[in-house]
C-alpha cells in the first residue's frame, strides 16, 4: 500500500498544466467501439481509470498501440467479445458506457454493476429506460446487466432525472438505432458535449448537445477519426482551489475557462483574485478567506465533485458556510477527517455547516473516495506540520501525476510505500 507524505504551510506558486478530462475519457474510450476502425484518442489523461478502460477494449478484441503516454491508437475493427470482465468492470462506475457501445454495435452486452467511489446508491434504471424505449430487453443475475435487442429503433426519451451517465449513454445506444431518437431532460456537462462531438466525428448525427433536448439521427455506418479530449474541469477546479486555500499565485494552463465559471465565481466571492486568459486562469490570494452558500447542482450549477475542496477551504474562512449536497448522499464523509483536523464542520442530512477556525492542524487521513482524497490533500497543504494520506489509489483514479505537479508548484509531498501488515501465527 501507498501514501502520502504532505508538510504544509507553503502557498502554492508557479504554473501547472492541466490533463484530458477523467469523465470525457471514461465515455469515449468506450465509444471507440462503434467506430469499427481505428482512432486516434489525444489528450488522455495519464490515470487508472483509462487505464481500466483499455484494458477492457483490449479484453474485447480491440488492438490498443501507445504512442505517447496521453495518446493511443485504438482498432476496434475486430472484437472477440461482448462481455466486459467483471473484475474490471466492478473497479470503475463508468464501465456501464459498454452497454450501450456494445448493444448499439452488437445488439448485446454484459457488464458487471458499475464500482467507483461509494457515494450511495448509484441506480442505472434511467440507463435501461433509454436501451428498452430503443427495443432492448435487460436482466440482472448475480451482479451482472445484460443488455439484447434484435433491432433498434428510435424512440423518445424523457429521462426522470438529470443524470450525465444515462446522457451519454442514451447517446451511445442511439446512434445507430433506424430513425431519430429525441432525448430530453438531458445533462449538459462538457463532458457530455464532448462525447457528442467524438461521435459526430466518426460519422454520427447528434445535435443540441449541452442542452436539455438530445436528437440523435440513427447512422448506418461509422468510421474512426482523431480526436482529442477536453481538458480536465475538475482537476483544474481543484488547483484553482489549492492555490486560493494556501493564500497562493497559480497559472492553471490548458482549460477551458468558460466550463469552469461556477467554480470561478466562488473564489471570487470567497476573495481569491481570479484571471482568465483564452486557454488558461491564474488563481491568488492575499487577503482573508471570506465564508460562502453552496449549492451543488447539475451544470451549469456548481459541481459535486468540487464540493469536497471547497469545504476544506472554507474550514478557515472567517465566518460560517453552508453547503447543500444535491446530487450524492454520502457526499460528506471526509468531514471525520477534518475534524481530526480541527475544523468545526457539522453534518446533518445533505446540508454542512462549516464555522471557520484559525488554522488547519495535521492529521493522519484516510481517502474514502476520489475527490475527499484531492480535499484531503488540500487541506494537508494548508496545515503547519505533517499529515500522512493513506487509500491514494482513490486520488489517483483521477488526477494524473499529482504529486509532481503540486512538488512543481512548491508543495512538500512525497509517496510512499507503507509497511505491509505483519500476520500473527498462533502458538501451536
């Protein structure tokens, strides 16, 4: 096992450049399938995720080439298999995109049910609402979606939540159903415009992406393209955060900062200085943090998985903050672990209410999930002192080579490897 070794109390300063967006990847590596050819996918971030996912295209047949660390050549001109294996598929949420790859290239699919980080119930009813109003049958056994369907056509689909998983999915399934598929109450993530606009590239016809009505026009044939992927809005989110909390000067390269306004204009309103360039945003602080209301919402409302990193700054903004969790149930469970840090952080239901102290003290932590594990580190850097992490392989699902990148910003962390635990024999 892995952790981290963080000393705080040092601003982050310098510049650091962002990765391809983690839930982009996640999506079109999967629809790589329905190309049937080869493409070329640029901008992958370097992390176990996409890791994960290529090792399933490659269980199904596709021939996977590197030719760089961020960028692979995949043909899936060739696939062997519709099943995902599930001890790949049960380490990542996002193995569910094979569904509807598979379904809509091969008329069938099986996947185990979708892992990740424990959020609280993650429900693909939404998912198999869209693959049955297309003509597909699904089932369940011991942990296993298989998903068949003799032909596909298309349908109407109003979704009864905004979900960016059933989204794209519902994308995925349609495109190459006879006819038009109108998908409405839609999730308007960047991430979902991008899966859009890989698949209009290899020969799809989906307009309205980024809005609340999807159509998607059936294709009969697809083809492979080069493309590359966005830049990360969340790991971009998280330094923007980082340098604000340590009171320090970051130029945050490769963003879009358009996809990144709601996150800007909290900074801005908790009194970090904010400057926007057309690929890049620079971050400081010298003044007092000021306390924040926060509301996740789907986007354009302020996102989830920034909720986490904003907590731990607003631990020392002078005031109270509030903030309401409206997308996971376990969204706060972090809050032990600042509590061992000495922040007045209460937790009732969905709502947290954050009373700001002085100072952050170390602690020894423990990541219960992908980004508690980025506000973890976070708070860490805000500390005097030293604080050790520990389940970083939840951090490392998503964010690619963290620990240079924070040493090339000035932060003192280091990984480690831990001691592995020592079994007692009993006395015979």
């Amino acid at each position: 096992m892995e952790k981290f070794v963080i000393k705080g109390g040092k601003p982050l300063t310098g510049e650091v450049t962002i990765s391809g967006a983690k839930n982009a990847a996640v999506a079109i590596l999967p629809a790589t399938i329905l190309a049937a050819g080869k493409c070329v996918i640029e901008n992958l971030p370097d992390i176990s995720d996409v890791a994960a996912s290529l090792k399933i295209l490659k269980a199904l047949g596709a021939q996977i080439r590197m030719i760089d660390r961020n960028t692979y050549e995949i043909d899936t001109s060739m696939l062997v298999s519709t099943e995902v294996p599930a001890e790949l598929s049960r380490k990542m949420r996002a193995s569910y995109y094979f569904l509807g790859a598979l379904l809509s290239r091969s008329g069938k699919a099986q996947v185990a049910m979708p892992g990740g980080c424990n959020l609280g119930p993650r429900p693909i009813d939404q998912h198999l609402k869209a693959f049955s109003a297309l003509g597909a049958t699904d089932s369940v056994d011991y942990g296993m979606i298989s998903v068949r369907a003799h032909k596909l056509t298309g349908a109407h689909i109003f979704f009864d939540k905004v979900s960016v998983g059933a989204t794209m999915n519902g994308m995925l399934s349609a495109v190459m159903a006879e006819g038009q598929t109108v998908l409405e109450n839609c999730a308007k993530e960047p991430h979902v415009v991008d899966l859009a606009n890989f698949l209009n590239m290899c020969g799809a016809d989906i307009r309205g992406a980024g809005t609340d009505v999807i159509k998607v026009r059936g294709a009969q044939q697809m083809h492979g393209c080069t493309y590359s992927i966005i830049p990360d809005q969340i790991e971009a989110g998280s330094y923007m955060v980082a340098a604000a909390a340590t009171g320090g000067d970051v130029l945050i390269k490769n963003v879009t900062p358009k996809h990144l306004e709601p996150i800007t204009v909290k900074l801005q309103r908790a009194g970090a200085k904010v400057e926007e360039f057309d690929d890049a945003v620079r971050v400081s602080r010298v003044g007092e943090l000021q306390p924040l209301k926060i509301n996740t919402m789907p986007h354009p409302g302020f996102p989830t998985d920034m909720q986490p990193l904003m907590s731990v700054m607003l631990t020392v903004a002078k005031g109270t903050s509030t903030i309401t969790e409206g997308i996971w149930d376990n969204r706060f469970r972090y809050a032990d672990e600042l509590a061992k840090m000495g922040a007045n952080i209460q937790v009732d239901g969905q709502v947290a209410v954050i009373e700001g102290v002085a100072k952050l003290q170390p602690a020894p932590l423990h990541a219960s999930d992908l980004r508690a594990g980025a506000a973890l580190v976070v708070a860490a850097l805000m500390t005097n002192g030293t604080s050790e992490i520990t389940e970083i392989q939840h951090i490392e699902r998503g964010y690619e080579n963290i620990v240079a990148k924070l040493q090339a910003l000035g932060a003192d962390i280091t990984r480690v490897e831990t001691e592995p635990a020592i079994a007692l024999t009993p006395a015979l």
